[in-house]
C-alpha cells in the first residue's frame, strides 16, 4: 500500500478509473480540473455575492429581478443539464392581484415596491447532486450529499444530509445510506481535505466501502 494507506497496483496509483505514474501527476490533473471548471463553466452564471465551490461542476440557469438573494453552492456538486436556479421573481400572492403592474409600468407605479420578491437565498451543500431539468426555489436549504431527481420542483428545504427527493412538488423519497454510514460521511466531511488526500482517496470514494473510507479518515487523522 501507499503511503496514504491506499493500494497500490504495479506502484502506480489508481484514480478516476486510470493510472498515474506518481503523486504529482495525479494532483496536477486534479488542480488542473478545478482550474478548468472555475473557468469554462462557474465564472459563466456566478454573480457578485455568489459562492461557488471548487470542482462543482455544470450551468445552471440563474433566475433573479434584483432582489438581492445570493446563490451559494458547495464543493464538489454535480448540476446536469437544463437545472433552474430560481433567486427571486415571486408573485405576491398576498395581495389582491399577482399581476406586475409596478414592474411593467416602471414610469408610473415605480413607488409600489415588494413585486416582485423573494424568499430568500439559496444554498446548496457540498457533493450534492441536481439531476437533469429540476428547478429550485427561492430559500431553499440542500443539505451536504443530497440528490435532487429530475424534473423535481424543490420548494421547501432538504435539510437532512443525503436524502433522495424528486416530484412536483419535490418529496423526500428515501435516505441513501444507513444513519451510521451518513453521520460518519458527514464527520468526514471529505470535501474539506487537502488536494492529495482527496486524490489518494478517490478509488475508496468511487466505491461503495464506507468502512474503508472510515478507516482512511482516521489513517490521515493519526498522520496529520
């Protein structure tokens, strides 16, 4: 095994499905891929205020009319194609009639504030994944390891780690792992580690060996 307590096969380390002659070969591709997706993909929809996370990846199309809300989405996610982000743009239905008139006839009815509005930020936390067409609301909560199904409209928060929602509106459908495994992922928080001991636990990560991503956790501990 390697210095990191990962195996090792004909002394090369083994991520991502491939081989890798040493340590640094490795964690240059690593960087190399947070560099890329901060450039190609973040900085197209990310806006003043907002906080995106290293390596979280895709272009979600951010809805907002000035209200001021934030979008702040953890590490590691994974945003697939055609997600909707929505910071704002509410109707009032509180009022009257949820009709814009304030929006659409700036000139005369500008004074009438409050339309339209919104509930609040959104925050999304780390390794969660957001499947094909879902849409999420404004002050919406996802908590770490989540996934949120495709099609799924998220209007009220998911606020317990690593559960499983989809429908319209978006229901809680199952947890994705027992208690014990999803309060030790939550201790761990892998995400938070340095570059290379996230490289080295890749493979364990790409698995379903929760034990063995445990025991790494307290190997890197006792070695820290």
């Amino acid at each position: 095994s390697s210095a990191m307590g990962i195996p090792m096969a004909d002394s090369h380390w083994i991520y991502y499905g491939k081989e890798a002659d040493t340590v640094e070969e490795a964690l240059k591709e690593f960087q190399m891929l947070r560099d890329t997706i901060r450039e190609t993909q973040q900085k197209s929809y990310m806006r003043d205020g907002d906080v995106i996370g290293d390596f979280s990846y895709g272009t979600p199309c951010i809805r907002a009319w000035g209200e001021g809300a934030r979008l702040i989405i953890g590490k590691f996610c994974s945003i697939a194609s055609g997600v909707t982000i929505m910071l704002g743009g509410d109707h009032r239905v509180d009022w009257n009639s949820t009709y814009p008139f304030n929006a659409l006839l700036p000139e005369t009815f500008s004074s009438i504030t409050g339309h339209p509005f919104s509930k609040g930020d959104v925050q999304i936390g780390n390794d969660v994944w957001i499947a094909s067409d879902a849409k999420i609301m404004s002050g919406v909560t996802i908590a770490d390891g989540c996934i949120v199904g495709a099609n799924a409209l998220v209007t009220k928060d998911v606020p317990e780690p690593y559960t499983v929602v989809g429908g319209v509106p978006a229901k809680r459908l199952k947890r994705r792992f027992s208690r014990t495994a999803i309060r030790r992922l939550c201790e761990m928080r892998w995400w938070d580690w340095e570059d290379r001991d996230i490289v080295a636990a890749i493979p364990l990560l790409q698995s379903s060996d929760i034990d063995g991503l445990w025991s790494y956790y307290h190997s890197r501990q006792k070695n820290a």
